[in-house]
C-alpha cells in the first residue's frame, strides 16, 4: 500500500519558488532564522498526529533550508511579522 501524503488543511500564505527575507531573529520546532536571511519557500506538509504545519524553505549556499513550524491552535498570520517576500533580480 502507499504512503498517502497529508496536505495542511490551511492555506499556505507562502508561493512556491518565491523569495522571502526572514524580519527578526526567532526560533522554531527544529530551527533558528537570522535576521536578514533570505529564502526561497520549497514547500509544506501537515502532520496530524503532532497538530503542526511545516514550511520548507531551501537557503543559498546550505544544503540543509530551513523549517518553520506552526500548530494548528496557532495564528497563521504571524508569518507576517517573521517573514517578508522580496523580488530577487535574476
């Protein structure tokens, strides 16, 4: 039998391929966003036995990205004060 993969029930605030610039040092589940960091947003996947939301963010120059973590009992719209999307010249 296959695996059968679990969206996030919310929208994500987030666009596929697009750059964001992290606003305020802060930590999650699994990692620390600096200041002035800026990312590109890869993703997201839900787990419903833990009740959280991953946001997958690929880093220049790091093989590992990022992962902002979110539960479901809280507000999506913090990513506002912790992210900022940029244009980023080609």
């Amino acid at each position: 039998m296959k695996p059968v993969e679990i969206k996030p029930w919310r929208k994500s605030p987030f666009v596929v391929g697009q750059s964001y610039k992290v606003l305020r040092n802060f930590k999650s589940l699994f990692d620390s966003f600096q200041i002035g960091e800026i990312l590109k947003y890869e993703g997201d996947a839900y787990s419903h036995y833990h009740g959280f939301t991953g946001y997958f963010f690929s880093l220049q120059n790091n093989a590992n990205g990022r992962r902002w973590d979110i539960h479901d009992n809280d507000n999506l719209e913090i990513w506002k004060e912790l992210f900022e999307e940029v244009k980023i010249e080609k």
